[in-house]
C-alpha cells in the first residue's frame, strides 16, 4: 500500500478518537499521580510512540481501576448509583476494547513506530 493509504488514515482517526473518549474517563477527584500516567500513556498512542506497549499498559491499568471503582455489582440495582456505576463500567470497557485493537493491529503507517523503520 502506497503512502496515501485510506486505512493508514482511518488507523490515526481511530487513535485521535480513542483519545477524546478516554479524556472521558478522566476524574479531576481522583489522584493527580492516576491521571498524569493515563494521560502520557494515551499521547504515547495518539501519536504511535511504542504503541503497541503503551496501549497495552493501559489495558492492565483500566482494566485495574475498571474493576475496583466501577464495581457496579456490590450496589443494589434499585440505587440510583448502580446505574452512573454500570455506564462507567462499560464506558471503560469501550476504552479497553479499542486499545485492544491498537495493540493487535498496531499503530499504522501514520505514527512515529512507522517513521522509525524509515530511519
């Protein structure tokens, strides 16, 4: 496939938009410490720096705080907590599925992985 390839494109597209929802699940409430890592890890996918690793660091890592904060199962389903839990819970699981698909198609030809086998 030449330089201008649609699917290199629609891979960067997919990397951009998987990081508008992941600064979905950014909580401001929560440790200063959480969310620099999360964020420096999804920048290292947004522009393909050792993607496949950092995509699949942030599967280990939502899929940790995944379980443990949106635990939606320890509520009883009549709270109205049940419910905000259940939508994060799977809003996460969103996340974690994408970057699954990073981590097994890689990055594209649009990203600095790919410029570095130029080099």
């Amino acid at each position: 496939m030449g330089e201008s390839s649609p699917k290199q494109y629609m891979q960067l597209g997919g990397r951009v938009l998987l990081v508008l929802m992941f600064m979905t699940l950014l909580h401001f409430d929560s440790s200063f410490f959480s969310n620099m890592v999360g964020t420096a890890l999804i920048i290292l996918v947004a522009i393909g720096f050792k993607t496949k690793l950092a995509a699949l660091t942030l599967v280990v890592w939502l899929f940790a705080i995944n379980v443990y904060f949106n635990a939606f199962w320890t509520i009883p389903a009549y709270k109205p907590m049940h419910d905000f839990l259940k939508y994060d819970f799977f809003q996460t699981t969103s996340v974690i599925g994408g970057l699954l698909l990073v981590v097994a198609l890689g990055p594209g030809g649009v990203s600095m992985d790919e410029k570095k086998k130029e080099w």
